[in-house]
C-alpha cells in the first residue's frame, strides 16, 4: 500500500504542509530573524489543495513558500518518480526495522 491508496478511505485526501516561520506573540526569540513568512501563505495553500488540480500532490509534503504554478509544471516528474511523497521508514527494532546499526 502506498500513500495515494488507502483502501478504507478512497476519496482522503491528505497532504504534509510546511507552514513557514510567522512572527507571531507565540513565536521564539531565536526564530525572529527567520520569521519573514506570512500567516495568509497556510491559508492560501489549503485552498490550493482542496481543488482537484492539486490531486497529484495527494500524499505529498508541500511548503507554503513553493510557487504552485511552478510546481505545477513539474506534474510529471513529481508523479513518476514519486518525488514530495512521505512514507514511514521503521528503522526501530519494536517497528519492525533492524535499527540504524543494520
């Protein structure tokens, strides 16, 4: 099974967003100089995913800051070689994986 495929669930849709650093009243004192992104770049972002152009980045991990145009012209590359896609690697013992000494 892969990410594009759940079985129990056909039509999910499911995306890892990356929202950028916002200067906010929550944000730390050793993030301030790199806090040069703007709150609406999320927003923006989620209404991008919720339409079926954006289909091809189901199971991806994407960042607010990426120009979607641009990765839109990329479509092919990104979808053959798999290239945003998130899986879980189990390199623990308990997880099935033989640990990082393997």
């Amino acid at each position: 099974m892969n990410a594009n495929t759940i079985p129990e669930l056909p039509n999910l849709r499911v995306f890892t967003t990356m929202p950028g650093i916002v200067m906010t009243a929550m944000q730390q004192e050793v993030f301030f100089p790199f806090a040069k992104d703007h709150a609406d770049l999320t927003g923006m972002l989620a209404l991008y995913l919720v339409q079926p152009r954006a289909e091809f980045l189901k199971g991806s991990m994407v960042s607010v800051n990426w120009d979607v145009e641009e990765v839109e012209e990329h479509k092919e590359e990104i979808v053959q070689k798999k290239a945003l896609m998130m899986s879980w690697m189990p390199i623990l013992p308990f997880c099935g994986g033989k640990g990082l000494g393997a």
